[in-house]
C-alpha cells in the first residue's frame, strides 16, 4: 500500500497497519500496547476495531512543531 507522508494525512483515524507504518513498527507491536495500556499513544475502538489518532501519531513523530 502507498502511504502518503505523514504531514499530508488528513484521516482523523489511523488503522493499525497505517499507524505502524508511520512509527516505523510492527502492525503487532501496536496492537501490543493496546492489550498492555503500554506504549507512547493509546487506540481508540472504532466498530471493534483499533483506530489510532492521527494528531497523537503527528505529535510523537513531533511533525509540525518546532523542535
């Protein structure tokens, strides 16, 4: 799949396999953290689905802020 870069995402939600592409991790690395409550953002359930903010992965990837 083509992602486009991360700056240019406009989907309030992320997938898993999307989030996981964008913080360079294992789809199942993600899915660890919710199972755990661990890790550097928390998913939301969408329909029994993992959703992952997008702003939340901007933020950590500290795209758009000044450093």
């Amino acid at each position: 799949m083509n992602h486009p870069p991360i700056e240019e995402q406009n989907k309030p939600i992320l997938t898993t396999g999307e989030a996981a592409y964008y913080l360079n991790r294992q789809p199942q690395t993600l899915r660890e953290w919710a199972c755990r409550k661990s890790g550097p953002l928390r998913p939301i359930h969408v329909n029994g689905r993992l959703g992952w903010p997008t702003e939340q992965v901007k933020c950590i990837l500290k795209v758009g802020q000044f450093q």
